[in-house]
C-alpha cells in the first residue's frame, strides 16, 4: 500500500477518488473517462509538485520509507553475491553490509548501509545507523577489493553513525577516519551511489569515491537539519529553516562539485517506480567504471584526491 507524504495530501485525494471510481467500475458502471480524466489530473498535480520541492520536503522524499535499499539494489544489479560478515575484531554490524558479487559480469566490492523495510528488519539493521564494527568490516572490505584488483561500490543510505554509548567506546570516530582513509587509498575504481539520506561521518566513510552519483532527491549533509536546528537555536522545530539553510539536495551538491551526477527520478520520487530508478542507476554506475577503466593505481589515486581538493573552491 503507498504511503503519502504530508504535502501529497492533494495527489491522494486524488487518488482516493480513483479508486472509488475503480470500484464503481468493477460493479458495472462504465465510467473510465471519468477515471482517465482524474488521472492525468493527479498525474500533473504530481509532477507539478515534484518539479518544485523545497529542501525540506526533499528530506522528506529522502527519507521515504518504500524507497529502494541496499538489498534492493543488491538484488537488482549484482548477480552471484556473496555477504561477508565481521570485523575480525569485535562482531558482525548488520546496519553496514559489503561483499562481492559481479556487475555487468565483472567482479565487483559492494558495500553499504541497510535501514530495513520493516519494523523488525529496521531494528535488526538499526535503522541503518552503522556502529564501529560496521566500518572496521568496510575497511576489511576494501582490503579485500584493492589485494584482488576488483572495483568497489558504495550504496549509501544513513541518518548516521550509530552514536550510543558502546559505539563511543569502542571507537566510532576512529573507525570513521579509517574507512574515509581506505576511501582515500585505494588504488582500484570506487563508485559511491547516493540512495537517500546521506549524513555525517557515518555516510563520508565510504562515500569518499572517485565518482559520487545522487538520486535526484537524496539529501547529503555533515549533520541532520533536525540536529542543526537543535544546536543553532536550541530550538528543534526550526529544521526546515536549517534545511534551506544547509544546501543539502542534490542540486546545491553538484554546484559545489561535491558530487558528480545526479540520478533523475521518476516522477513523485524513486520510491514510486523503484525497479525503474535501479535500472537507471546500474546504468549510470557502469557509465562511472568505465570513465575510470584504463587508469592505473596512481592516476585513481591522484583523480580521486584533486576532486576532494577542488570542492567549493569551484562553482559548477
């Protein structure tokens, strides 16, 4: 069943109103022009809306809860996958899961934050906030992808890292640092793939990629505008205020070079034709391999670097 947004409230109406029509016409009454002409109504008050979001209602759409996840792209793009578990150090994190699989019938690392689609499977992936073991097994990951000469692939979703108490003590920040800097050194391709919502430090630890793609309406920020707005007016009902403030869609990302494609989506958000925006995704990611196909480990590297540099200090 699709669930609405607060400012859909127009398009499900509208929608509510087709399908008592539908059930009209299921008794017998012949009434499809009048469906038909509701429907290109609610479909042009849908891409209307859609074509005009604020930062805040992108948020919103970002954080979608029927939005296609790391499983989903998982099971759309990668054939013989094969998950890897652990850190070899304290346990297995299932907010943060990678292993190795083929794309396109090459071998290929895949990694990234799992929130769940349901209300157990969020608990199980802890909503897709990942804790220190999580990144210590993407570094494992990376290990792995760089000793083998395979290409990694990063699909981030996240509201975050994990920031309990046991994940303080065990080393979040360091963990952080040292997937960003994994990030940094790999000598083979990374591709990160923007689903979502990609924040913090939790989200730059395993973003920092040669090419860094975003779904039309992600958003990708160092902290949340519900956070932001806490710490700025100590006030939390101002995070639209520090979404507008923030430059956090996808748009404000490309103009500061941040990232370096956005993904279109299909009209009322990913979340409303999911198959159709992995498709589109898949495509847009072997495009990203193949501009970095015939570069070796020092050119990857030195590409890879100039980009983080660059950032903000030219307008797209």
């Amino acid at each position: 069943m699709r669930s609405y947004l607060d400012f859909e409230k127009p398009v499900a109406e509208l929608d509510s109103k087709i399908d008592e029509l539908r059930t009209l016409a299921a008794g017998g009454t012949d009434i499809s022009e009048e469906v038909s002409r509701i429907e290109e109504k609610a479909a042009q008050a849908l891409a209307e809306l859609y074509a005009s979001l604020t930062p805040w209602q992108k948020t919103l759409v970002a954080r979608h809860p029927q939005r296609p996840h790391f499983t989903d792209f998982i099971n759309g793009l990668i054939t013989e996958f094969t998950p890897l578990a652990g850190d070899r150090k304290f346990a297995d994190d299932e907010a943060l899961l990678g292993g190795f699989g083929r794309f396109r019938g090459e071998s290929i690392c895949v990694m990234g934050q799992e929130k769940g689609a349901s209300t157990e499977s969020r608990i199980k992936h802890n909503f897709g906030m990942a804790r220190p073991e999580g990144y210590r097994k993407a570094v494992r990951l990376m290990e792995m992808a760089e000793r083998f000469g395979l290409p990694v692939l990063s699909i981030v979703d996240s509201a975050g890292a994990y920031p309990g108490i046991g994940a303080e003590e065990r080393g979040q920040a360091e963990a952080i640092a040292r997937s960003t800097d994994a990030c940094l050194s790999l000598g083979v391709p990374n591709v990160a793939l923007i689903t979502g919502e990609a924040m913090s430090g939790g989200a730059i630890a395993i973003t920092t990629a040669n090419r860094v793609l975003m779904l039309e309406h992600a958003i990708y920020s160092v902290i949340s505008p519900e956070a932001a707005s806490s710490i700025l007016w100590r006030d939390g009902t101002k995070a639209q205020e520090a979404a507008t403030s923030m430059k956090i869609t996808a748009q404000d990302m490309l103009r500061f070079g941040v990232i370096d494609t956005i993904l279109k989506e299909p009209v009322g958000g990913a979340h409303r034709d999911p198959q159709a925006m992995i498709t589109a995704a898949g495509e847009a990611i072997e495009t990203a391999f193949v501009e970095l196909r015939n570069l070796d480990a020092d050119a990857i590297r030195k590409q890879r670097r100039q980009k983080f540099l660059d950032i903000g200090r030219k307008l797209s």
